[in-house]
C-alpha cells in the first residue's frame, strides 16, 4: 500500500538562532525589572499513522515550538509562554512576566541556581535519530504488525494499532550564566487486539518503543505477542478470596516504580503528603533490592544532560540493598528541606520546575521466573493491573488484576475480576525480584513476588 508521504522535516524553530533570541529575551527581562531570569525554548516534532483491517484510518502530524519565561523579582516570581516569537510579541511577553512577578507572593524558596550549582560540562548523549520515517514506512511497520497479530489463531479482530515517531528539542537560558540544549526521539509501534467471540472475548496488547527505530522489536513480534497474549486469556475464571503470594509479570512489575516516585517527591516530602514521609536512611524493601535512576543511560527514553534548571544529572540509587537513600528533589523543594538539588527538576514552558525521574529500573535479583513460583502452592501470576486504586498519603493499594492461578508451582488457567489490595509499606518489605530485567523502557522491572496479599475474587 502507498500513501502520500510527508518529506523529513526539521524541528520547528531549526532556522532560528535560538541561543541568540533566548540572550536577547533575557536582556530585555533584566532591562525590564527582573533580578533574575529563567527561559525554556522547546521544539516539538510528532507524526503518527493508526491501522485497521490492513488500511489506514488515520494519519496526524504535528510541529510545534514555544517559550516559556520564568522571572523573579526578588522572592516574587512570574511564567509566561508564548508560541509568537516576533520582537513585538517577546516584548509584550516581557512587559506581562513583570507585572505578574511585582503582584505575586512571595516565596522563600524560589529562584535559579547559584553559579556554581550550574553544570560546566554537558556531555554528549546518544539519544537522538536524525533519520524521521516517512508516513509510508510507518505505514508499513503497522501494518505489518496488525497483519502479524491477525495471525495468531483464535484472534479475532484488532483494537487498535498504531506506529509512531517524535522528536524535541530543548534549550534553557538562565541569567547564572547558564545555556544549553539537546535533542531527543523516539520511535513506536503499539497494538490492542481481540481473541475470541460473543461474550467469552479477552483483549490484551503489546507495544514497543525506542530512540532509535533500529532497537525496536520487529513489528512482526510484538502483533505476534500481542496476539498470543489474548488467546492465553481465553476461558478465564473467578477466583475466590484469601491470602496469597502474588506475582508480577515485568510489565506490570513496573508500575510499583511509579507508587516509589510518586512517595519520595521532594514536593510531597515538603507537604507532608507522603507514606514514607519519616523514612530516609530506612530499610523500606526487602534486602536485595536496588533501585536506580539513570539520566546518562546510552539510548534512554528520558535520557538527559541536564535538568530544567541546570544542573548536572547522574545516575543514583535510591534504594540500595532495601534502604531509601535519596529524594527526588528540584531547587525549590531542595532549599526548603535544607539539602541540594539533586538534578531531577523538569518543567513546561508555563510551570515551575517540579521533580521528576529519567530511567529508573528495580535491579534484577537471583532467582529465575519459574523458580520465583515454584513453591507456590496456590497463588496468582498478575499480566494486567486496571484502575488507579493507590493512596500515595498512607500507602493503601488496592487495583483490579488479571492474569493467571498458580497452582503447585505452575501456571494452572487464566483469570480475572479480581481485586489484590495491601499496603504498599508491607509490599515493599516483601519483595524479592527475578533475574529477567531487561532495560527497554523508562521504568524497567524484572518479575517481582510479593507475599501475602490480599486476593478478593468470588
């Protein structure tokens, strides 16, 4: 099949000389009444092709860039952001900041780095194709996924599929002397399908996504896999209520990354809205148990130099062997718990930096899969968790789950319409992971086992 195709294209703004219209802006913002001055230029690059029944059923792309101006006017601060960078509109942009900034509350904590919190020496990181597929390749991958997915016996029909690419490119001015950018893509390819008929149907997906298309699994493997994933749920039953050992598949496994960021935000440490509020230099998992964020990690998702606010990212463990050991912490939230940034701040043209991880993965244990669930008498092997059912401020955990029982040691018969609840303390404490992780995503997880968690089912 052919379709129309939309020639590469550079990131919006790539004819701008963005370091010289960022001075310029700065400048004025000085000139103007600021004490001090923050600019985020991002330019955004995305196309994207959706696939049913082997024809296109759509194809979007989009190109977008911004400025987004931060001032301070000694602890008063003031964001505005603009997609208009004529000199009539940077103007108007200016004149809007400082009388935003001269109304606003003070804040003690605000502000932008001391010189020399701010990097000196940006490194170079492998995070960006320069080769952009054209719409009919991203035709091609998705169709030859869905294709792929369609094969698989006892499937009946696709959700969705979709193939994807993106590209950003970032550039912050501050007036400590700081200026610097870097780019980043990604590739995709995604597919959501059917398996079986009337109402004894089942739905499962697969996915793929990388930097560079090249590091992608085959479009062929993941319709393949998503396919056979809804066939294997075919025939599921309800099971009754107890308490069990349940596993997490590494799919899943990952979300228990999110509930641990979510909880060591400096911004929640400082409200106080957090379950391990008290829990610093503490044993929160078991022994065993690593977890890493990895802002330098060659052909990373969120891979970055840098954070919003200039200071140098490196990787840290934040757990080591079970004990928390760092929070994730922007300036702000750094200055108000009295310790240093530690290089996590992100933020948007329109919003103050707020903390936020890059590639975090939960370290791979000992133990294999099947020797996780071998002396499991009866338990529950979770491939799908629904709905959002965690209390970030006591730790409660409580989510819909399907997936399969464990009975004796193996994988008996699917399941689902099953509820697993705990407290995510008692989780943490009792985990134990496997030695399956593999480093694809931004959260990677290797199968993890938690004992005694609450199964509600019949």
């Amino acid at each position: 099949m052919k379709v129309p195709t939309m020639p590469p294209t550079a990131l919006p703004t790539s004819s701008i000389d963005v370091p010289g219209l960022l001075e310029d802006l700065q400048q004025a913002a000085l000139k103007a009444g600021a004490d001090a001055v923050d600019i985020l230029h991002m330019g955004e690059a995305s196309q994207s092709v959706r696939v049913r029944n082997g024809k296109v059923d759509s194809v979007s792309a989009s190109e977008a860039a911004q400025i987004g101006l931060r001032l301070f006017i000694g602890k008063r601060q003031a964001m505005v952001a603009s997609t208009d960078f004529s000199a009539a509109a940077r103007t108007e942009l200016v004149s809007r900041a400082v009388s935003m900034a001269r109304l606003s509350p003070e804040d003690p904590f605000c502000g932008i780095a001391a010189p020399d919190e701010i990097i000196t020496r940006i490194p170079a990181l492998d995070i960006f194709d320069a080769s952009r597929p054209t719409t009919d390749e991203l035709v091609q991958r998705t169709i030859a996924m869905e294709a792929a997915a369609l094969n698989v016996s006892g499937v009946t029909n696709t959700d969705e599929a979709e193939g994807g690419w993106g590209s950003m490119a970032v550039h912050i001015r501050l007036s400590n002397g700081f200026s610097g950018g870097y780019q980043r893509s990604h590739n995709g390819l995604s597919v959501s399908v059917i398996a079986g008929q009337d109402t004894a149907m089942e739905r499962d997906y697969d996915y793929t996504s990388a930097i560079y298309a090249a590091d992608m699994q085959s479009p062929e493997t993941i319709g393949r896999q998503a396919g056979e994933r809804a066939v294997k749920r075919l025939g599921a039953r309800k099971m009754p209520t107890g308490k069990l050992p349940i596993i997490f598949e590494p799919r899943v496994a990952a979300s228990f990354i999110g509930h641990l960021v979510g909880a060591i935000n400096g911004s929640a440490i400082c409200r106080g809205t957090s379950f391990l509020q008290n829990a610093m230099g503490q044993q929160i998992f078991a022994t065993g148990i690593t977890i890493t964020d990895d802002p330098l990690r060659a052909h990373g998702l969120r891979s970055r130099p840098f954070d919003a606010e200039g200071i140098a990212t490196t990787p840290k463990q934040l757990i080591a062997e079970g004990v928390l050991t760092s929070w994730l912490l922007d300036l702000r939230a750094a200055r108000q718990l009295g310790l240093k940034s530690t290089g996590h701040a992100s933020r948007g043209a329109s919003s103050p930096p707020s903390a936020s991880p890059s590639n975090i993965s939960i370290g791979a244990g000992k133990l294999g899969p099947k020797e996780l669930i071998q002396d499991i008498k009866q338990g529950f092997y979770v491939t799908e968790l629904i709905g959002m059912g965690v209390n970030g401020v006591t730790g409660d955990y409580s989510r819909g789950a399907a997936g399969f029982w464990i009975e004796n040691g193996v994988i008996a018969h699917p399941v689902n319409e099953i509820t697993i609840a705990g407290n995510l303390k008692d989780m943490f404490a009792n985990m134990t992971a496997a030695n399956d992780l593999e480093l694809k995503l931004e959260r990677n997880a290797p199968t993890l086992r938690i004992e005694g968690m609450t199964v509600a089912g019949l």
